[in-house]
C-alpha cells in the first residue's frame, strides 16, 4: 500500500500490481522520484471525483515514468482496462488519461459509488483502503466553476 499525506489528512491506497503492472509500476516509481510531492488536487467535483498527478497544477501537464526511461515518444502508456475492476465504490483510484491509451500522471479518486459510465475508459487501478474521512474533507472543499478548490489542497 501506498501512504498519501495530503493538506486535510492521510489517504492509505490499495494497488492491483498484479492486474495492472504498467499503471501501477508507473504510479510506484513516480512516488518513489518524489514526482506528486506537492501536486495539488486540481480538480474537486462534489460527489463526483478530485484529481491530482500534474506538478504544473493546471489539469495539462505530467509524464509517465516512462518518459524518464525511453523518452518523449514514451511520455503516455497504454491502458490496462480489467472487466474486473469498476467506478463501484467511493475511493476507486484510476488514471486521469487525455484518451484512449493516453496515460501519464494524473489520477483520480471517486468520491461517490456508482461511477460506472467511466468503467472501461479509465485504467482503475487501486482502492482507497483507509482514509475516507479525508475524503470527505476533499469533497467538501469550496472550489471555482473549474473546478478548483479556493484553498489549495496538497
């Protein structure tokens, strides 16, 4: 498991290594570079989701691990779409992709069950295993019609 400490509390995540080995070895290495460290939670919707993994801040930027270790042509990965695993629950972790096999490092959070019209569009590859308090904290956090929280949250 992985120990996310953000600015309104812990998040303790859950990751499916063995259903998806590229997303998750992406996510790993990333934490391990120190690359989220300090990456906002960009976007807020209310009972929807909050997304972060962009060190620019903006919802534009961020690279793969790969990038750093085959280059540019690498910046994006493919998906790992599992029939398995689903938006069922609050706290599903998924990649934020900018299409079809288009991964970098955003991801995002579900804030609600049921999100399941983003079921085999996003690679889900973790759950929220503590930390659903914080959560709560997130999704309750006053934001602009962008989405963005007024009050920054790390």
């Amino acid at each position: 498991s992985v120990l996310m400490v953000t600015s309104v509390g812990d998040i303790e995540l859950d990751l499916h290594t063995d259903l998806c080995p590229l997303t998750t070895k992406n996510f790993l290495k990333l934490c391990k570079m120190k690359y989220y460290n300090g990456c906002l939670f960009h976007k807020v919707e209310k009972d929807f989701l909050a997304q972060s993994g962009d060190p620019t801040g903006t919802g534009s930027g961020g690279d793969s691990v790969y990038k750093y270790l085959y280059g540019d042509q690498a910046r994006f990965f493919n998906d790992e779409i599992r029939p398995e695993l689903r938006h069922s629950k609050t706290g599903t972790i998924a990649m934020a992709s900018a299409g079809e096999n288009c991964n970098a490092s955003q991801f995002y959070i579900t804030l609600r069950d049921d999100v399941d019209y983003l079921d085999d569009k996003h690679t889900v590859f973790g759950t929220v295993a503590e930390g659903l308090d914080t959560l709560t904290k997130i999704n309750e956090a006053y934001v602009d019609d962008k989405g963005r929280p007024f009050k920054d949250i790390r």
